[in-house]
C-alpha cells in the first residue's frame, strides 16, 4: 500500500526539483527562503562559489527588537525589507527567488513582496 510521504520529505523532494532549475550566480545570485513555525529565514548565495553573501532572519537582534512575534506575515515583511536592503549594500540588484520547496502562498509571498518594494530585481 502507497505510505504517503512527511510533509518535510515533500517539500524536501519539491526543493530539489526546483534546484535543478535555478542556481545563484556571481552576476544574479539566489535568494533562498526557510520557514519554520516560529521563524523565516532569507539567505543570497552564489551557487558557483558556495557562498552566502548576505542573510536576514527573524532571529537577528535588530529584526527581532521590531517584532512581536517571528512566524507570520508582519515578521516575513521585515526580513524581506532588511534583505533587500543588505542585499543593495553590498551591489546586488537582481536575484533568482527559491521558495525552498513552499508554495508561493502566505508569509513566503509576503518576504518576496517586500523585498521587491524594497529594490531588489527577480
């Protein structure tokens, strides 16, 4: 009898199908997300040198001083904006957005938004 897989196995086996089709280059690197229930996670890497250029989380000092709580839209919104805006610090204009496996739905939207407003290109 078919045993349907755990909800992290799926979504790990959604993320390696989708990485087979975006990398992170020096020119437009990738910018990954991680959720988890009581945090996002946002990292810009550069596949061809195994790199993280820059991150952002809910956990950060600075991020997390702002916000009630890390697990919802709100916080998805401010490490979206803090992303792009260590993201244009350091020259990176344009990525290539990996959702890691989540639908673009909710607080993985919410992170892609902000970032947008906030300059950033993909």
């Amino acid at each position: 009898m078919y045993k349907r897989p755990e909800r992290r196995e799926a979504r790990l086996r959604r993320h390696i199908r989708l990485r087979k089709k975006i990398s992170g280059t020096a020119e437009r690197p990738r910018l990954s997300v991680f959720r988890s229930l009581h945090h996002i996670y946002a990292q810009i890497i550069d596949d061809t040198k195994g790199i993280t250029l820059v991150s952002a989380s809910s956990v950060e000092p600075e991020i997390r001083s702002q916000l009630k709580y890390g697990g919802n839209i709100a916080a998805a919104k401010v490490v979206g904006a803090a992303i792009a805006k260590k993201a244009l610090e350091n020259g990176i204009k344009a990525v290539v957005f990996d959702r890691g496996g989540y639908i673009y739905h909710g607080r993985i939207k919410a992170l892609a938004d902000a970032a947008r407003e906030n300059g950033l290109e993909f």
